[in-house]
C-alpha cells in the first residue's frame, strides 16, 4: 500500500512540474553548481529565507530539468518545486526497485557531507521511470540537492 501511494505520490510531483520543464536535460555538473549557489544564499540570507525563496518556484533555483530540494534530517521535505511536497515526511520513499533513496541520502550526508546519490524515479518528459543521480550536500541541519536524470 505505502508503495503505491509513494508511487502516487512521485507521479502527481512530476506531472505537476512538465509544464516549467524543458526538452533540454542539465548536467552533473549544472546540478553541483545549483546546489553550492543554494548553500551560497543561505550562507548571506540565512537557511529559512533562502528556503522561502525556493519554495516561490520563481526559476531562481531550477533551470531546465534541474530543480534544488532541501530535506532536514528527518526526511522531511522543506523546498521542492512542487508545493505538494514540502512539509511531507519522505523517509520512508522507496525507488522502484524498493531503495529507501531518501533514508540513504541522509546517512550520506551525515558521514561524508556530500555525494552523488544512484536511485530510479520518474522522468517527468519521458513518463518513465529511469535512473537518476541527486548531488547533495549538507548544510547546517539541512541537506540540498539536485538531480540528474542519466
């Protein structure tokens, strides 16, 4: 049951995106730089208005597929392009091959800080689901990220 409404979950996210997405695809290293100029904004303007900030969806923090999260140490989501998803516990989200990716983006970021992260998720242009990569870093209590699709 949690997988399908996970799965649900996913979908609706993505679908609800297509319209602000562009046929061109963002790079690893596009997505790297989306995330440490995130880190940069809330290094100025502190962690929760640089989170205001993503959370109006005015194009600061997303350029073409690329969009910036944030997640606290919980697993809850505090900055998505979507509005559906923030203040959602993610936890316990699995992938489609039953990854727990969100509950291992956060071990990664408590013991090495920062990383590239493998999971599969759906492809908003294509509708299916594909492998994507996510780069966070942690910042404070908080983790950004930014992903790729392969």
């Amino acid at each position: 049951m949690f997988k399908k409404v996970a799965t649900a979950i996913c979908a609706l996210s993505f679908f609800w995106c297509m319209p602000v997405l562009s046929a061109e695809h963002g790079t690893a290293s596009e997505a790297k730089v989306m995330v440490q100029k995130t880190i940069e904004a809330m290094k100025k303007s502190g962690v929760q208005a640089t989170i205001a900030e993503i959370n109006k969806r005015d194009g600061q923090y997303s350029d073409k597929d690329l969009y910036v999260v944030v997640y606290d140490f919980n697993g809850k989501n505090l900055a998505h392009l979507n509005p559906r998803m923030v203040g959602k516990d993610m936890i316990e989200l699995k992938d489609e091959d039953g990854k727990f990716f969100i509950k291992e983006r956060l071990e990664m970021a408590k013991k090495k800080g920062s990383g590239w992260q493998d999971y599969k998720f759906l492809n908003p242009l294509t509708k299916q689901i594909e492998p994507k990569s996510m780069y966070i870093e942690k910042y404070e209590d908080v983790i950004v990220g930014c992903g790729i699709y392969k």
